[in-house]
C-alpha cells in the first residue's frame, strides 16, 4: 500500500484484483455522532456528486475512490479539486452546527 499525504486529506493505493485509488480528508474531530449530525450527513449527500461525507471513529471525513487502471492526470487532478473543495464548503459549516475540532484551521494565526 502507498500513502501520499496532501494539506487537504491522503490518498491510498490499494493492491486488488482492481486497484484502486481511496482519497480521503477529515473534517472534523472529536465530533459526536448525533442523530442530527447523520441525518445532515445524509441530507448532504443527496447533493453531492463523486464525493460522500460521513461520520467515524467521532470524525467526520469526506472520501472518494477511482479505479486506478484507468486514472489519468485529468481525472485525478479533477478529484483532487472536487475533494478539496466539498471538504472547504462543508468544513466550517458542520463545526458551527455540531462543533468538535476543525481538521486544518484556515486562520491567518493557526499553525
């Protein structure tokens, strides 16, 4: 297996008969897992395409995979962005509404 690690989550290689590529950022930590947070958790999902939210292990993480035989550099770059942008959008959202921790603090000050 293979990591490489970006600011906005990681990307895995798996070894399978069908290899595949699993990006994932998390959004949030030390989250609870309410009945109000699954069920906004779902709600978000209805409007979301090639990307899920969901909620682990009191994190909330946004994940995808693509077949890795047939990714090219469009498509990972494409994913990368689609990522990166639902995990920004929704990030501080779901903070304000069921706190925990914010994954990667986008203030000026923050490490």
């Amino acid at each position: 297996m293979r990591e490489h690690d970006r600011r906005a989550g990681r990307a895995v290689g798996v070894d399978a008969d069908r290899p595949v590529v699993r990006m994932f950022s998390p959004l949030l930590r030390s989250v609870a897992g309410t009945a109000e947070l699954l069920a906004e958790l779902n709600e978000i999902n209805a409007h979301l395409s090639f990307v899920r939210l969901f909620w682990r292990d009191s994190m909330v993480i946004a994940a995808t995979e693509l077949l890795a035989t047939s990714l090219d550099q469009e498509e990972l770059a494409h994913t990368c962005d689609v990522l990166c942008d639902v995990a920004d959008y929704y990030d501080e959202r779901l903070h304000h509404r069921f706190g925990g921790e914010l994954s990667f603090d986008r203030r000026p000050d923050a490490r």
